[in-house]
C-alpha cells in the first residue's frame, strides 16, 4: 500500500502492485505537502498549503481531526513512533509537535 498527496487537494490510497485505488481523502483546502502512517497502520496525518494538519481515520473513512496553529503552509508532518504525537514543518519558520490525544 502506498499514499500520494497532491496539488489536487486529495490523497489516495493505492494497492500494490495492481495500482488500484484502495481509499481517498478529501478534506483540505489546497495542495497537500506530505502524508505519514500512524505506527499501527490504521491512521494517516496529512500536511497541507492551507495550514493544516488533518488526521485520517482509515476505519471511519475520513478526518477525525484538524490541527491548526501554523500561520503558512505545513511542509511536512510525522507521527513519532509511540502514535501519540505528530510533528509538522512549515514555511512560517516554526515546527510544532501535537499531543493528538
């Protein structure tokens, strides 16, 4: 399984090696910068031009959770390996880390 995000504002879930879409996620308001797995495999965070993180739920088929604080685009984003917390990058020079529970 493998996840791409986009200048189209969605991130896609692809099988592999078939190629085929598996799940979608739509939910930001401009192009998305980077996508992480939570360790159990069952979440994603996402990072975007429009300043948010978002958290996916796979089981839920969408956001459970928006993390705004970043004044520019978010670059990046990660999970740290205990799942608890996620870091983000962004363009306004500061990096934040989110206790998601």
């Amino acid at each position: 399984i493998v996840v791409t995000g986009s200048d189209d504002h969605l991130w896609k879930m692809w099988a592999i090696p078939d190629g085929n879409i598996i799940m979608t996620g739509e939910g930001h308001a401009d192009w998305l910068s980077g996508c992480c797995f939570h360790p159990s495999g069952t979440q994603l965070v996402t990072s975007s031009g429009d300043t948010t993180v978002r958290i996916w739920d796979f089981s839920k088929r969408g956001c459970i959770l928006t993390l705004e604080g970043h004044a520019h685009a978010v670059r990046d984003c990660s999970w740290h390996s205990c799942g608890d917390f996620v870091a983000s990058a962004s363009v306004d020079n500061t990096s934040k880390i989110w206790d998601v529970n």
